[in-house]
C-alpha cells in the first residue's frame, strides 16, 4: 500500500476545498471498497479525506413526500429505516440482498454509488485493465467473462457494475445531489453512471472535485408492486450474476407504470424507460413480461463465457415482473427464489 496522509474534514466546504488542494487525495467513509483497493494497489491515493464527521447521516421529510437520504446513512440505517420500508420497499429490498451485515454496517449510501467494479483484472495489477490504465488494454477480452456484461461494453471494457443499491436506485428514478468548490448542483440517478465507451477509466459523471452530499426519492404507488431478485451463485455474500429491480402501478388487471433495472449486466445499472413506456396500459400477465424481457434485452451479446446470461436475465425479468405483479416480492430473508 502507497503511504498517504491523513485529514478529517469537519465541514462539506472543508471537505471539497482539501480534495481541490489535493487532486489524488480520495474521501473516505465506510472504507469497505477503497480499502481493499487500497490494499490490492488499485487505488494509490496521496491522501485519505476522512468525511465521517460530517452531518450527512440524516434520512429526512421532503415536503412532496418523498425522502432525502444523507451520502454517510449507512446501508443498515438505510434498509432499516420504517419510512423507507413502508414507502420505498424496493430498495430496503436490494439493500439487503447485498454483502453481510457487517459491511451494511460500515457501507454507506454515497460509498455505495461510487464502488468500483469487481471484475477480477480490475484487481490485478499483474493485468493489463484499461480502467486502472487508460490505453493499456482490457484482459478480460478473450479471459474468463462468466461475470461481464452483456449490454452496453465497449472494445475497451466489458466490466459490470457490483451494486444492488443502485440498481433499485435507477428503477426509483432517484436523484444524487452534489457540491463542488463553487455550487452544488443535481444529477439524476439515470446520468450518473456511464457506460465505458472510449473512457472505461470513468465510472460517472461526478466531476473530480466534487463531493456526494445526498440522495433525494419522489414519491410513488410501488409499495404494493415491487421485487428485488439477485440471482448468483450461492445465496449470501455474492455479486450478482444477473439480478432485477422491477416496480409498478396496477389498476384493472394493467400496467398504469412500469420501472425495471438490470443489475449484474452492464457497467451501470440497466434501464430503458422508453421500453417501460411502451408497455403503459398493457394486461399485467405473462405475455406482457415476456415481451418486457425480449424488448430489454434486444442487443444483448454474449462473449461465450457469460453467453448464459442472456437466456438467464430473460427468465429473471419475466420471474421478477411476476412477482412484482402479483404482490408478493423476493424475500430476502429466505432467499429462496419464489
């Protein structure tokens, strides 16, 4: 591990005004991602910006009904929480799909948003990774791809994004609020993460001295229509290989709105909302689901070793958009697939 110094912010103006003093200094929370990268020399920081001090920990009323998540509420607090599970069920779901108790404990909301993937070149520094190094190539292409994704790569990346959080955070339409040196601005939860195109090195769109503040939920009808399901391979502490967020509205047997992401399949997580358009008014049964899934995953390409994903995403989403539908969601206590 490179030898770095040590700040505690106190302040969010303190926090963004050391990193601009600082380009390859990182902010810490939860440590549960940057740590280990830390640890595997991925991640070489001249400095640790330690922000757990700061109030950003609150999960708080919007007037609209929605709810404001602070960046530092962690995982547990967030899953935990009565008004998330009472309103935002779909993401108390998928928050406890993911890791152990332990590191929902330590992990937090912002931490979660910014984790870089787990694609195992990625953590090898014996391997050429155009994430780590820019124009250095991508080894995964033509190695073991069981894990990489199946829509949206690009010749210099098939990596896929690890989170559970963020997928339920894209079916949700959520939006992450951030300051920099100068003002705060919003990004909605769709334009946050990036594709890898020519630019594989970069995971989203927050500018470089910019500090995750918070993440804002609207209110919506999907508490009585919602799954989370993860399919992996062994029902605790996995990633997924492909997994689900499927939310919607239902009124005489139709689909009012629908909200589906895919998670375990591409560098950010999967959705189309102009697929789940099509489908406004639609009958809330099999035939639809099934047309749901072809639609999602029309480009999707195999790279022979993660060839099974496409038939596999294709059984999760009609399995998921059943679930949702009928008002039972995956439990994630059983975790037995229902």
């Amino acid at each position: 591990m490179k030898r770095f110094t040590y700040t505690r912010a106190e302040t969010v103006a303190d926090a963004v005004a050391i990193l601009a003093d600082r380009p390859q200094a990182q902010f810490l929370a939860g440590g549960t991602n940057l740590v280990d990268l830390m640890k595997y020399d991925v991640e070489r920081p001249d400095a640790i910006i330690d922000i757990n001090s700061l109030p950003l920990k609150e999960i708080e009323e919007l007037p609209d009904g929605g709810l404001r998540i602070g960046a530092l509420a962690s995982n547990s607090a967030v899953a935990y929480n009565a008004q998330i599970q009472a309103r935002f069920p779909l993401l108390a779901s998928a928050i406890l799909a993911g890791a152990s108790p332990q590191l929902r404990n330590a992990a937090t909301t912002g931490g979660n948003l910014l984790q870089r993937t787990r694609c195992s070149y990625f953590y090898d520094p014996s391997t050429p990774c155009n994430k780590r190094e820019p124009g250095s190539g991508c080894a995964a292409i033509g190695g073991l791809t069981r894990m990489h994704a199946i829509l949206g790569a690009s010749d210099k990346c098939i990596a896929v994004h690890p989170s559970d959080m963020c997928v339920a955070l894209a079916a949700l339409d959520a939006t992450v609020e951030v300051v920099g040196p100068d003002s705060a601005r919003d990004i909605a939860f769709g334009d946050f993460h990036r594709l890898p195109g020519d630019e594989p090195q970069r995971d989203n769109t927050l500018a470089r001295d910019e500090l995750v503040t918070g993440i804002r939920l609207e209110a919506n009808r999907f508490a009585g229509h919602h799954t989370y399901l993860k399919l992996r391979d062994r029902l605790s502490y996995a990633f997924a290989l492909v997994s689900v967020a499927a939310a919607m509205e239902i009124a005489d047997g139709r689909i009012v709105d629908l909200r589906i992401a895919l998670g375990g399949v591409a560098h950010r997580p999967w959705r189309d909302p102009l697929v789940e358009a099509e489908y406004a008014g639609a009958p809330a049964e099999d035939v639809t689901f099934q047309r749901v899934a072809d639609r999602l995953l029309f480009e999707a390409k195999g790279l022979g070793g993660n060839d099974f994903k496409i038939l596999l995403a294709r059984k999760a989403i009609v399995r998921a958009l059943r679930q949702a539908a009928s008002g039972r969601p995956q439990s994630q206590t059983l975790k037995a697939i229902q």
